[in-house]
C-alpha cells in the first residue's frame, strides 16, 4: 500500500493548487433560515435551529442579534451569542447573512445622558402587529433614524462588530448584511405609522402625532438614510447588502411640511432604495418579509429590482409563530402547510413574476420548523433557486478546453454540490481499490461513462476522466444528488498534455531529495531553483495512454510513454530519463536540465502526439 499513498499525496499536491487558489465570486442564491433574534432562545430552539440548519437544502443562516444585546452597555461589547452561531454555521459551510436590529431593540442607555448615554430623545409607540388585524398592541420605544446620538452610535456598533469579526478570522464567513437601524419591532425598513382610527384599536397611539411632534418629514428620513447606508458601507465595504421594505404604509403620512398627507401616499421607500442602489451597485437586495398561497408576490419589490438594477429577495411568513408558516390567510386563522402547499410558497417567491419570466429571486428565507417538517420541499426549492450548471471544464494542469482520457479535469460552474459540501476524497470513500465515482451524491459523466472523483464545491470539481478513448465533441453531466445539470459539450481528442503548476506558473517539480524547485520567493523556505544539469522530477496530466492498460477506475496506475515525449527547457532539448504514469492521471518526468539553460525563469514544453504542453509553464534555473 505504501507506493499507493505515496502516489496518492503527490495527486494531493499537484491537485490542490488549482482546487484551492479559485477565487469565485460570492452567490447569494438559497434558502436561508431566518433565526429571529437569538437572544435568550430556549436550549430545546436553539438544537432543533442547529439540525434544520444542516440539513440538504439549506444555504445560508440569517443570524439575528439584537443592538441591546451585543451593546448592554455604552461601548462594552458582548460578542458571545453572536460568536456562538457563527462559528455553529461556518463550520457547516453555510453562508451567513448578518442581522442586527435597531428599533425596539436598542439598548435603554441610548436615552441617558452623558457619560452613560449620548442622549438621544425617546420616542414612545403603543402599534399593533399586521395592522391591527391580530387585535394585539405592544410598545416599541426608538429613537428618530436622525436623532445624531443614535446616529454616532449606529456607526460606532457596525465598526465594533466588524472589528471584532476580523479579530477573530470570522469576517470572510458572512456573505451579506442587512441594513438596518431604521426599524420598528423587526429588521424590516419601516417606522410606527398607525392610529386608533387605522387600525380601529383603541389601544393603538397616534404615530402620526408624534412624528410630527419630533419634527419628521421625508427629507429627513433620507438624509438618516443615507447615513445609516455610509455607516454599513465604511464597515463592510466588500459585503452584499440586503435591506426588507414594507412596500405599502412602511412611514407615517407625512408631508415635507409637517402636514397629514390625507389622500393617496407617495412612494417613501423610492428615493431611499434608489440612493442605496446608487451607492451599492450590483451589491443590493430588496427583501420583502411575506409570502401567501394564492397571492403574488410583491409587485413593488420586483419594480424595484428591474428599474434600479438591484437583486430581489423573500421570506416566507410567520403567521403560526414560533411553528413557522402557514399557506393560507387569514393571520388569525391560518392554514397549516403540507409538503405540496409548502413548495408552492416557496416558489411564489422563487418566481416572483412567474415561472415564465425570467425574473429570480436570489434567496428565500425560511423558518426551521417548517425546514424540519418539509425537508423534500426544500430540497427542491433549493435546486430551484440554485439549479446545477457546468459553465466550464477544463484540464486540471494548464487548463486546456480540450480533454483527454485518464485526464485530471476542473468542471467548474454553480450548484454543483449542495451547499457546505465542499471537500476531497477520503479512505472512506474509495471501494477497495477503486476510486469513488461520486461524493456526498455528487458524481459525474463524461462522454456517457462515470469519471472519479476528487474534489467537490458547489463552485468546482475535479474529476478524474475515464481511460476509455473518446474523441471529438462529448458531453459532461454532472448530476447533484439526483438533479443533472443541463450537459457540457467539450472537444476530446486522445492527449491533451499540460503540466501542473505550483502557482498556475512554475511546473510542479522536485530535486532528487524530494525538496520542491522554484523561485526562492515562491514558498520561502521551501522552494530553491533547479540547476544546470541537474536531474530532476516534473509532473503532468493528459499525457496519453502508457505501456500497461489503465483499468477503470483502478488506484493503481503505471506504465511508460511510448514514443517518450520530447521537452525543451528554454531552447534546448531536455534529456528524459523516465516518462510514465505513476498512480491515476498523474504522469512523472525525470529530466536533466540542459547545461547550458540561462539562469531565471525558463520556459518548458513538451510535445507527445504532435500535441505540445501550453506555453505558461516555466522552471526556474539558477546556477
């Protein structure tokens, strides 16, 4: 078995350079679940939160944590709850989209004044949830968005909170943040505007008589607006954003003038979303918390993202609480789900517009009860929202567009593993002495036969092609736990010769000692240059076939090139002292370095087949 592993590792090295230096730009699309806040969730919650959240289907965690909580006090901090959860959904490779709301949830000391406080002025709700069709009043006490205490403390928390994720190597895990501090009782973008007479609840305070008391007017819920988005901006400058609107009485009636606006209500989400997407451009989500059985999606919300080039989003309801969603109205008397009436929730959101337009939303967010309760439903939505796509495939080393047999390759695209499967094979993995033709129910075919796999992401993955000999156009699928994507035509032909590289650069090489060649900058301390007339080892994929017939699938491979393939380091002809496959897909050179090769980087080909390497590669030389 020793040769084997050593075989092994030396695929591990070469592979791992193109596997891991992909740098993919981030795809927000999924389903979410949406915590609520966290703060003091109950241990029985908070295990049933962590099995939904791991389970196939689910792409991402919208992690709720109030002001009041991180912030208990004037600029003492307390990380703990939020650390907790995201170290629990980094580690399961699920995206984190961060949720801190203000409103109601700001801390008390932001009303006291120095030294304890900035001093900023309360202001004292008693509203009514889905205006006022629950029959349920509760008091949210805010501060006004432009209230410049509130407004330097925005600031100082998001810049304490990036800090600290950065302090702890946590930053990169989240993938979007919402914008909030312009919130009444939820995250949602929106500010107490009801009455005892809107709501017929006599319990319900006039929203509108204080606003006016404190001065509010349009112009100023713009400028806080704007501040709030800046704030965001300077903290979380390389962050997705997403902000929930209320598409309809989100902000009191109020003209610019101070006066009741008593007829039709002007668009105040507007000017405030158009502002964002100027500032946040091809970065911003308008978010609407709501979706119904048998009702359209928000109009406003997909009028938003065409006409201002922004991206669109949805959550579900929550109209059975802490149970999750129902799939009919009304609030007071909803329907529970089943897995069908589930799915055509989701997808009332997924297609916003319809299954006919091609307007998507790029995530849905969701509740774990109803996660844990329709697991089958989620699992397509996900692939609905998310569906499997192979954009490219290309040769492993040198990144070549035509193929070859027994050829390393990177399939790369999106959905082409579920989300938080993202590793290389395993001892566990391997049938005997057989290599795996899939991973975590992710496996592909190329021209009709199954390929071996190595490594899987959702971005990428590297397959090793089977030896059967194919040549021009083939096709590769790849299917994702039952789900094929849509085929990829490539050329195959039978060679398709490239070398592996360190850095996409310098060949993949190794002195008699084992020690790897190359600058003595490229891994400091590890890496010194070859020199003339030195022997040493050079590694290669898509060389063709070898002495002794590869049986498929099978770990163990050799046998030699016959003709050996002639190579040239810088303009001289190498010597070749041994050409041959060593372990699957991987061919080794053993060359000397003509005497006369200049110091630096030289350039190195190969030619087998009247078929030659790609011109990037080098080796460097140094007398």
């Amino acid at each position: 078995m020793r040769p084997i592993l050593v075989a092994l590792a030396l695929v591990a090295l070469v592979l791992a350079m193109p596997v891991f230096a992909q740098t993919v730009p981030t795809d927000l699309r999924g389903i979410y679940i949406y915590t609520n806040d966290l703060t003091g969730i109950a241990p029985i919650v908070s295990t049933r939160l962590s099995q939904a959240i791991g389970q196939p289907g689910i792409d991402g965690v919208a992690i709720v944590v109030g002001w009041s909580t991180i912030e208990p006090l004037m600029d003492k901090y307390d990380f703990s709850l939020l650390d907790q959860w995201v170290a629990k959904v980094a580690a399961l490779g699920k995206r984190i989209a961060l949720v801190i709301p203000a409103g109601s949830q700001a801390p008390s000391w932001l009303f006291l004044p120095a030294p304890n406080g900035p001093g900023a002025t309360q202001l004292s709700f008693t509203i009514s949830p889905h205006n006022g069709a629950t029959g349920v009043c509760d008091t949210a006490i805010l501060a006004a968005p432009w209230d410049p205490g509130f407004l330097s403390r925005w600031d100082k928390l998001l810049a304490a909170v990036s800090a600290h994720l950065k302090s702890t190597g946590t930053y990169s895990a989240v993938t979007l943040v919402r914008i909030t501090g312009i919130n009444r009782t939820t995250e949602e973008l929106r500010l107490p505007a009801e009455t005892a007479k809107s709501t017929g609840l006599a319990c319900v305070s006039d929203s509108i008589a204080t606003w006016q008391k404190a001065g509010y007017k349009p112009s100023l819920l713009l400028q806080a607006w704007n501040a709030v988005v800046a704030a965001f901006q300077k903290s979380f400058p390389d962050k997705a954003f997403a902000v929930s609107i209320l598409p309809n009485n989100g902000f009191p009636a109020i003209d610019e003038a101070g006066n009741v606006i008593s007829g039709p209500q002007p668009d105040y989400n507007l000017p405030l979303m158009t502002s964002a997407s100027q500032k946040l451009p091809g970065r911003f989500v308008i978010q609407y918390d709501f979706l119904m059985n048998g009702e359209p999606a928000s109009s406003t919300v997909i009028q938003y993202a065409q006409s201002l080039g922004a991206m669109a989003a949805f959550q579900t309801n929550e109209y059975l609480a802490g149970s999750g969603s129902a799939c009919s109205e009304p609030v007071t008397n909803p329907t529970l789900c089943t897995d069908s009436t589930y799915l055509t929730l989701l997808e009332t959101g997924i297609y916003p517009a319809g299954k006919s337009s091609p307007v998507r939303s790029q995530y849905i967010e969701v509740f774990h009860p109803n996660v844990t309760d329709f697991p089958d439903a989620t699992l397509k939505a996900h692939f609905e929202v998310v569906p499997a796509a192979a954009t490219q495939v290309l040769t492993a080393a040198g990144e070549n567009s035509t193929i070859a047999p027994n050829t390393w390759l990177e399939v790369k695209g999106s959905g082409l593993s579920l989300t938080g499967h993202t590793r290389i094979w395993k001892s566990a993995d391997f049938a005997g002495s057989n290599m795996p033709a899939a991973l975590d129910g992710v496996s592909v075919t190329v021209n009709g036969k199954p390929a071996f796999a190595y490594y899987i992401s959702p971005e990428q993955i590297n397959i090793l092609t089977p030896p059967d000999a194919m040549t021009g156009p083939v096709q590769v699928v790849v299917t994702n736990n039952g789900v094929a994507a849509p085929p990829k035509t490539v050329t195959a032909q039978p060679v398709s010769p490239s070398f592996f590289t360190f850095d996409g650069t310098h060949v993949a090489a190794v002195h008699l000692n084992g020690a790897y060649i190359g600058p003595a900058t490229l891994y400091a301390g590890l890496t010194t240059p070859a020199k003339p007339g030195e022997l040493i080892t050079l590694f290669g994929n898509g060389f063709g076939p070898t002495s002794v017939p590869v049986v498929s699938g099978a770990v163990a491979q050799g046998g030699t090139l016959s003709p050996t393939p002639v190579f040239k380091i810088g303009p001289a002809t190498a010597n070749v002292q041994f050409a041959g496959l060593i372990s699957p897909g991987l061919y080794q050179f053993n060359i000397t370095v003509p005497l006369g090769t200049a110091d630096g980087d030289q350039p190195v080909l190969a030619t087998v087949d009247g078929v030659t390497t790609p011109a990037a590669a080098v080796l460097a030389v140094q007398h």
